[in-house]
C-alpha cells in the first residue's frame, strides 16, 4: 500500500469509528417504537418523536428480520394502519429506487447468500436498479416504466445523485457475493462515479439533491440543497469502492466528500441547522440568499465531461490512457446555477 493511501486511511479510521459509535447509539436508544414495532424515523436532537409514520426505508435498514422482510412486502402493498401508522416508501416519488434498495439491504441481512431461498428477491431487485441506468449508461434516472424504459417529460428526467450513489453500494454488495467483476464494475461506474460528477458543485463543493438528465433547470425548488444523507452514501460508497478495487482514485474521491461533509457537519457548525433533513446553511461556510434562489429559473444545470482526449469510461474493463478512468473534469456551472446550500 502506497505511503500517502495508509496515511489518509489512517487519519479518517478514528474519525469515523467515533462517528458510527455515536450515530448508532443514538438510534438504537430512541427509534424503536417499543409498542407497534418498527422504527420511527423523525427524531429531534434529544431524541424525542415528533411524527409517528414509519418509513420503509429506515425499516430495512435498521432491523434483521425476516418477519420484517415479510410484513414490509405487505406493508407496502396494502398500506395497513393497524401497526400504529402506515410506512411510507419517501416524501418524494422515488419508491421506484427505494424500495428495490431497501429490499435488497434486507435480504443481504437475513444472510443468507446467493444459494438461500431470498436469491430469486436479490436478483429481481438488482434487475430492478440496472433498469435506472439509462442513456448508454451515462445516466442513472429516478423514475422509469415497470418495463424498464425512461420515461417522457420531468418526471423521466429527474435525477438524485444520493439515491444514485446509494444503489451503487447495494450493487457492489450484491455482485461481490455472486461473484459478478463485470455487475461489480457498473455499479463502481455507472451508479457511483459518474453520478457524483455529474452532481457535485465544483464551486462550493457537496452534492446537489436533484438534477436533469438533459441539463435543465430541475423543477425540484429544493434542488441545490447540500443534504447530509447524499455525502453519508458517498462516503460509504467510495469506501466500499476502494476496497474492492484498490483504486488510489476512489480513495481521493471519499477524501473529498468527506472533508466536506465533516467541515460543515451540524455538530459543529456554530449556528447548526434545525431542520431534519440537516441541509447545510451559510452559517458553514456555504453561499445563501435571493440570487440564486431568482437564479435557478434561468440557465440549465452542470453537465459531466470528460477531459480532452479522453473517451467515455466503458465497463467491465476499459484499458486506463495515462489516467484513472475515474477521473473525471468537474464540469462548468453556468453563473446563474451557482449551488447553494438551502
């Protein structure tokens, strides 16, 4: 391992291990609804509950079950009260994404590999999130038909790097246990790189919550938001892509995000956001104000390009010309799309 790669493993191995210790106390002791079972996803600093749905995808993450893999399937399908509140796949129409990834987390917890009885579930939902990937690849898309086709106007064309990112990892996970170098590599190109180019401000750094796949103007108002959950993804993300590939380029991109993210972390910003979500405001260092908010009508959002002379990547196996083919040229934003932070 090259010197500079142990240091920075080095200087983040405590960082996060604090991190994850005290992220996962603090759920365990206050999400779990100790009445209805489940676990309550909107919890204020001190741990109180201030709204009672369940989300599914806090659901598949935060419990081995599989009663649980079982009552979500019905959960979701029939949408029952008699547990306490309904779950709900997310506030935003992206249960396309969400519940294939959820799915597929519970299925890897229950642990029992490609050959147990959860495989045929684990392949379907992998299926489900390559349906994303459109455009040749180049374009990892929110919403698409039950056949797998890119569908017409906003809706089609909309974009969340975190959700992106996030089912990369899935996929890396999954296609690890099957063995697959070829699903492997997508998942590392397809759903991870190229979506994080493509929605990071190269100006004030962090991701955007939604994009256009066409570059215009994403009719989300809350687009430019810098949410904290797309950088936890990320990070999580180019860590799993480093290990399985040892590629230095990957290592340097989780550097990134995650210098970002702990610069402006609501723990230590002197006027921390209070809203759930933590989206970072100007108090961290991030522009605010009417400009860009009157701004974001105008103009059409940051495209990925590669840097001249290079060709798109192309996966499993494109040969390297001089450089990692992860690394790419952040592109240009047009002056009236300048990111901000809420």
């Amino acid at each position: 391992m090259e010197t500079e790669t142990r240091a920075l493993l080095e200087a983040w191995r405590g960082r996060l291990g604090r991190e994850l210790d005290a992220a996962i106390g603090f759920w365990a002791r206050h999400s779990h609804d100790l009445e209805h079972g489940g676990f309550f996803s909107c919890l204020g600093r001190d741990g109180s509950v201030y709204d009672d749905v369940k989300y599914v995808w806090l659901q598949g993450r935060q419990r081995e079950a599989r009663a649980l893999l079982e009552a979500v399937v019905r959960w979701v399908r029939e949408d029952p009260t008699e547990l306490g509140r309904p779950l709900l796949a997310g506030a935003t129409p992206h249960e396309p994404l969400a519940v294939p990834m959820m799915l597929l987390c519970l299925a890897e917890q229950l642990g029992e590999g490609a050959g147990g009885p959860l495989a045929e579930l684990e392949g379907w939902c992998a299926r489900r999130l390559l349906h994303h990937l459109q455009r040749d690849g180049s374009a990892v898309l929110e919403n698409v038909s039950p056949d797998g086709q890119e569908l017409p106007g906003c809706l089609g064309r909309q974009q969340n790097p975190g959700h992106a990112i996030e089912a990369g990892w899935f996929l890396l996970r999954f296609a690890q246990r099957q063995g697959d170098a070829a699903l492997a590599a997508q998942a590392i190109e397809g759903f991870m790189v190229r979506p994080f180019q493509a929605g990071w401000d190269p100006e004030h750094g962090g991701l955007f919550a939604f994009q256009d796949a066409d570059g215009l103007c994403p009719t989300q108002l809350e687009w430019n938001m810098k949410l904290w959950w797309p950088h936890a993804e990320a990070m999580v993300a180019f860590l799993m892509a480093y290990a399985h590939s040892r590629e230095p380029a990957l290592l340097r991109l989780f550097d990134q995000v995650a210098a970002y993210a702990f610069q402006r972390a609501a723990s230590t910003c002197p006027a921390p956001c209070t809203c759930a979500r933590r989206c970072w405001r100007s108090c961290c260092g991030s522009p605010s104000g009417s400009r860009s908010s009157r701004a974001a009508n105008k103009g059409s959002a940051a495209k990925t390009r590669l840097r001249p002379g290079v060709s798109p990547p192309a996966f499993p196996g494109q040969e390297k010309r001089g450089r990692s083919r992860w690394e790419l040229e952040p592109p240009p934003v047009p002056p009236g799309l300048r990111g901000r932070a809420c």
